[in-house]
C-alpha cells in the first residue's frame, strides 16, 4: 500500500477532469454540507459530460429535498455496476463514514478523498483536506471554478446549502471573509436565500415539535449547571410521532443554557444501547471524552456509543466530563480551532455533525 498523498486544489481539479466515470459518495446520517457538495459536483462533471452519480446509504433528510438533484443523481448503493476511474469523498473523515457502500471502494481505481475535517484519516489514494474551510461545501466552489464550469442556480444552491448548514447560518468561529466572498457569488449566480433558509431551517414537523417539547422535559443540570443532558428513550419517539432524523440536534439545547459549557444528549438505540452526542463551547474538548468511549469527533462536538441503560450511560459520560474541569472551574487547552459548533435552532439533519473518524455506530 502506498502512503497517504497529500494534494491541493489544482491536482484535485486535474484528478477530476481526467476521470470519465466518477462516484461521489456521501456520509451516513447525510448533512447539508456532504449533500450539498456531492450534489453540486455531480452536476458540474455532468455538464463536462461525465458519467457522475451520487451514493450514499441514508436517506437524503426531508428538509433537503428541494436541491435539484436530491433524488435522480442518486443510484442506490447496493445497485452500482462496473468499475469506477474516480471515487470522490466529501465530508467524510474517515472511510467508515460510508457505512455499509464501504466495499465499493475497491471497484474505484483512485479515490480522491475532499475534506476539512482536522482529524481525516487521510484514507483516501490522493488527499485535499483543508481545515480552514468552514464547509466542504467552499471547498467544492473552487473546484468547480477550477474546472471552467460556470455555476447556475442550481448548482450554486447546493453550495449555499452547503455553507448554510455547516456554520449555523454564518454564525460560527469558522466562518471567514473567504466564506462569506463565496457566498456572495452564489447569490450572484441565482441563489435565493430566503427559499434555501425557510426550506431548512422553517420547515418543522409536528412531531419534530413535539420531541423537543418531551425531550426538554428531560433537561438536567450536573457539576454545578457546567453539564446539561437531555434523555430519549425508545418510546419518546413514538409518543411524539416523530422520525428517528428529528433527534439530531436536540443536543444544541442543553449547551445553549445559560452556564452550561457541555450539553449532552442520551438516546436509547435499542434496550441496552445508547447513542450520546456532545456539545461544547470550547472550555472542554468533548472529543477526548468521546474518545474514552470508543467514539471520536470535532473539540466541540463529538459522540459514542455505550452498551447499558439510559441512566449509566450520563452517569458515566457526565462524570467523565466532569473530572475535565479543573477545581477552579476552568478546564486544559480547548484544542484547535472550533469549527461546526452547533444551533440550538437547528431542525433535523441541518448540518448535525457526524464526528469524523468515529468508530461504529
Ligand atoms: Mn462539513
């Protein structure tokens, strides 16, 4: 196996416009920025006459369906043919992130893994990662300038969304000068913002709603209001008539308390299972708590898996968290640069950040 290669923006770009038949695949538990770039890729090689399809293993969330594309780009995973010259990954931080089209990794010759997550695996043939970019979604922008494919409208809400999703609607520490340049040139080349933010962020079920209003009733305070934690139990979700996607996000309201550095979120997976996400401001690097569990992701948002009821799982995880704050109440280096922090008013699925490099489940 040969090393890792690290390339940049021009090589990534030759990479493409070389390829004749390119996947693009996407992460699991899908978001704005790994739909939004895969989409609007898709589009621009098939304007260049590529052969370009999407491939992902969930479902595209509801409140995504609007980008042209979100359903005919798509061949369903288990249906891909033939060997592929290119796979392109974007916004995926490790190769697991594909879930169960992992396999089709071998039926690609070369595969360009595009990302701005600091922790990549760098799993790919060839490598552009660039942490500075507040969505892969800015990433995916240049490339298209780089391939001489001038965006329409189309093209370019997909890059919006992108951007959008991934830093809280231009509020978060990641975003830049260059982000906002860049969207100022996707709303030159026809992107209506107010469609794209009613689509996603106004756009609430009933049972979304009513998940909130029950997991709320949950909210719990620990180490001295430093900890907050929401519980879902199997049953809440029925009980509110909501689907599994409407949980992702949740977890923004309990850090979003006044106080509160860390806001986590326990969600019973099957009896026995339990899915924590986490959420910091920065004091406490949630990763390293993650980690402890066998899970991973960013300094300020990050998640694992634990076997066990609801109850020993924020025993466990609060009281790991907890030891991360020092007497005085002030906790070690918060890591490197926060990106993907997270809104508490986030609908399902827009832009939840999936730890990259996580282990299963
Ligand atoms: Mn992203």
């Amino acid at each position: 196996m040969n090393p890792p290669r690290r390339i940049g923006l021009k090589e990534a770009a030759a990479m493409l416009a070389e390829a004749g038949r390119v996947l693009l695949f996407l992460h699991i538990s899908p978001d704005g920025d790994t739909i939004g770039s895969s989409l609007a890729l898709c589009h621009a090689l098939r304007r260049l006459g590529k052969e370009a399809w999407c491939v992902g293993v969930d479902p595209v969330p509801r409140i995504f369906r609007f980008l042209p594309g979100w359903d005919s780009l798509f061949v369903p995973w288990a249906e891909v043919q033939g060997e592929w010259d290119l796979g392109v990954f974007l916004d995926c931080g490790d190769r697991h992130r594909v879930g169960a089209a992992e396999p089709l990794l071998e039926r690609c010759r070369v595969t360009l893994n595009i990302d701005h997550h600091a922790s990549n695996s760098l799993f790919g043939d060839y490598n552009w990662i660039d942490h500075q970019a507040a969505a892969v979604g800015e990433m995916t922008y240049r490339l298209i300038q780089a391939l001489g494919v001038r965006l329409d409208p189309g093209m370019a809400t997909c890059l919006y969304t992108s951007l959008v999703t991934d830093t809280g609607s231009f509020r978060y520490e990641s975003t830049t000068p260059e982000t906002h340049r860049i969207a100022a040139e996707l709303i030159a080349a026809g992107v209506r913002p107010y469609q794209v933010t009613e689509a996603i962020f106004e756009n609430e079920t009933l049972g979304r709603l009513r998940l909130l209003s029950l997991c709320l009733g949950t909210l719990r305070l620990h180490a001295g209001g430093r900890i907050a934690t929401m519980q879902v139990p199997l049953a809440m979700l029925a009980e509110a008539g909501a689907e599994p996607e409407d949980v992702d996000g949740l977890v923004n309201y309990a850090r979003s308390v006044q106080g509160v550095e860390v806001g986590m979120l326990f969600r019973e997976l099957e009896p026995g299972r339990v899915r924590v996400n986490l959420r910091s401001r920065g004091l406490v690097d949630v990763s390293e708590v993650a980690r402890r569990f066998g899970g991973g992701g960013h300094p300020r948002a990050a998640g694992c898996t634990l076997a066990g009821t609801l109850a020993e799982a924020e025993a466990a995880v609060v009281a790991a968290a907890a030891a991360c704050f020092a007497p005085d109440g002030v906790a070690g280096d918060p890591g490197p640069e926060p990106r993907e922090a997270a809104d508490p008013n986030r609908p399902a699925g827009a832009g939840d950040v999936e730890p990259a490099g996580e282990g299963a489940g």
